[in-house]
C-alpha cells in the first residue's frame, strides 16, 4: 500500500516570539488555511521551534519536534527524549537535518541512535538526507544518500514511521536552485 503524500515545514527558529507565533495561528484560522487540505488524501505535518510546540497544537496539522536525543532520561541539559516528545501529544521529530549535521557535528551515528529511540517510543520520523555543494560537485550524491541511509537501515523497524527526505543541502543558501529533475535523481 502506498504511503500518503505529506507536506512538511521546518520553521527553523521562526517566528522570533510567542506573540508571532499567535499571530500567525491566527492568520491561518481566518483564512482557512489550516483546514484547506484533504486529510484523508495527505497529511500535513508541521516543525516549529521547540519553544512554541505546545502553542502550535493544531487542528488537521500534526506536530513535530525539530530535533531529538540519542539519549534517554538523565543528565542531558537541553535534550528531548522521544518519550518527551510522544508524552506532549506529538507524534513526528525530524532527524538528520543538514543543520543538525553540518552545524552540530551530528554524525550517521548518531541518527541512528536517534532513530533507534523513535522506534521503540512509536515516533514518526522524517529522516533528512542530502550532499553538500562539495560532494555534489565531486559526484558523490549517491554516495552521500546511501552512507546516511545506510547508518539507518537496521534501525528501522516500522518503515511505515518513516519517511525520507531528500535535502539537497548544496542549495541552500548557494544561489543554486534544485531542478525537480535533479531532486528526482536522487531518489
């Protein structure tokens, strides 16, 4: 059976502030745009900023955290658990962001770990992968997809929990623009 399609957005760390965030809530409701979509035929999932998870709980969109810990409980200052996460009510988390990778020294390694712990708390996860402009260049699309998906694999348990997400992170930021064909490539 075919998965559902799913429209995701990371708002990274926008809105700057909590009267922003109603703001814009507020926005939708009167527009109708948090209700525009068949939920039956796609499901819409949206990443605010960890602050503003709670102030989000939405109607039609589910909710995701924006990073989880490879940890459990303990003394991890500033981590949330994927327990954490699916006891707030929410039930996605991205993992494997080029931000998390590339700013955070986030490795294979350590997304596994993370995925590991998504499955067993029954967390919906949008697994994050993608080359740099660098290894773009140098021909290692391929390469670099199948490394980051490779450290996953034997995590997975319920792949219906699971959805890859192509990032073609040589685009961001670089003036180079993604050609649908190019994102198609890579899949």
């Amino acid at each position: 059976m075919p998965r559902k399609p799913i429209v995701g957005g990371n708002w990274k760390c926008n809105p700057a502030t909590q009267k922003e965030v109603r703001s814009l809530l507020s926005a939708w409701a009167q527009d109708g745009s948090r209700s525009s979509w068949d939920a039956e035929k796609v499901d819409v999932v949206i990443f605010p900023p960890a602050l503003w998870l709670t102030d989000v709980k939405s109607d039609g969109m589910a909710i995701g955290a924006q990073n989880v810990s490879k940890t459990g409980s303990g003394a991890f200052t500033g981590e949330w658990t994927a327990e954490a996460i699916v006891d707030l009510g929410l039930s996605w988390t991205l993992i494997g962001h080029s931000e998390r990778r590339t700013k955070y020294g986030e490795t294979d390694e350590d997304t596994a770990e993370k995925m590991a712990k998504c499955q067993e708390a029954g967390l919906n996860v949008v697994f994050c992968i993608g080359e740099t402009l660098e290894e773009r260049e140098a021909g290692k699309t391929d390469e670099v997809n199948k490394r980051q998906l490779s450290a996953v694999i034997s995590k997975v348990k319920d792949w219906s929990k699971v959805v890859i997400a192509y990032e073609p992170v040589w685009a961001i930021g670089t003036g180079k623009v993604a050609t649908p064909e190019q994102a198609q490539e890579a899949h």
